[in-house]
C-alpha cells in the first residue's frame, strides 16, 4: 500500500470524509490501459469544478485507488507519486486540496488486504485520519468500489460520467451520471444523517 499525505493528520475529532477513486471519477480511464504518467492523465470534464465545490464542505477528500500497473512491473512508485503530485498541484490551483492518497499496488492474484472491493484502503485512512466511516461518502465508478465502500461502512457513490451507471436493483444505492449532480447528492446525504 502506498500512501501519499497532502495534510497534517487531523485526530482531534471523529468526523466524515469523502473518499474519490481516481481512475473514471478524477481522470479518464485508458480503456484496456493504465494511466503510466503525468502525459496520460486527463481530468473528466467538469470534475475540477466539482472538486473545489465539494471542498467547500470542508471534509478531508481523500483519493482511494487499486494501481496493479505498479505490482505488474509497468509503472514504479516514483512515477505513481510524480502522477499523483501534479494531480494535487493541478487541482490546488483551483483552491482544491486533497487530504491523501491511497494505492492498492498489488497484482489482483497477491489476494491483498487493500485492493477494492475489500475495505483496507478506507480502513486504514480512516485509522491514520480519525474518520467516521459510518458518515462519509465513497465516489466510485465500479462495482468493486460499491462493494469497498459497503464493506467499510461508508455510503457508496456510483458515478458514471460517460455513460449512466447500470441498471442497480439496490434503492440505497445512490447514482450519479453527470458530474455536476455529484455536489447535490453529497450535500443532501449530509443533511439527512445530521439530523438523524
């Protein structure tokens, strides 16, 4: 696992986060392809935008990702670092911080304790930032990202900006096809469990 802070560990109070996969909700997917440097890496239209309006609720974002390009010998961490910098340098010239990142680099048949959908990513950003996971929001563009978010306790985020998400026979499960109906949904969730 490796994982990239972009702010002091706050463990003061117990609070939510909002937790992004990187690869079909940040930048595009290279379809039958990894994103292996800064050149690959294009932002989904509008999410910068997005991005900065979720930052104003002022919860830690933090970007939760499987990587096996690492574990399958074509990308090292250095590079995935690099990647990773310049995407928090872009996003902060928007007046977008990121709290961390977290990378699942093993190969899908190490059977790892990180790689989505199993929970270790969340679990241990929680742990490392004193996250409530039971309050926090999991935006993903999978089913294994539904299934991690679940499986930590956090309410899930089908997000599917370039097509709609599946049909779902799951009514709690939130979906979002556009990405300006992101903010929306996440605000209103927030409302809902405060006063619950």
């Amino acid at each position: 696992m490796l994982r990239i802070f972009f702010s002091e560990l706050n463990r003061s109070v117990k609070g939510p986060a909002i937790f992004l996969d990187r690869d079909g909700v940040i930048n595009r997917r290279r379809p039958g392809d990894y994103v292996l440097d800064w050149s690959q890496f294009f932002f989904i239209p509008g999410i910068r935008a997005t991005l900065k309006q979720i930052s104003t609720l002022r919860l830690p974002m933090i970007v939760t990702s499987n990587q096996a390009a690492v574990g399958k010998g074509l990308l090292d961490l250095t590079g995935l670092r690099e990647i990773t910098i310049k995407m928090q340098e872009a996003l902060l010239e928007d007046g977008t911080p990121l709290a961390a990142a977290y990378y699942c680099t093993h190969r899908p048949d190490e059977n790892c304790v990180c790689r989505k959908p199993k929970p270790g990513l969340l679990q241990t950003a929680a742990d490392d930032f004193n996250i409530d996971l039971s309050r926090s929001i999991f935006i993903g563009d999978s089913d294994t990202d539904v299934q991690a978010g679940r499986a930590a306790g956090c309410v899930p985020i089908l997000f599917g900006p370039e097509n709609a998400p599946p049909p779902t026979s799951q009514p709690d499960l939130f979906t979002v096809s556009e990405v300006t109906g992101l903010y929306a949904v996440i605000v209103n969730y927030l409302k809902a469990t405060e006063h619950a």
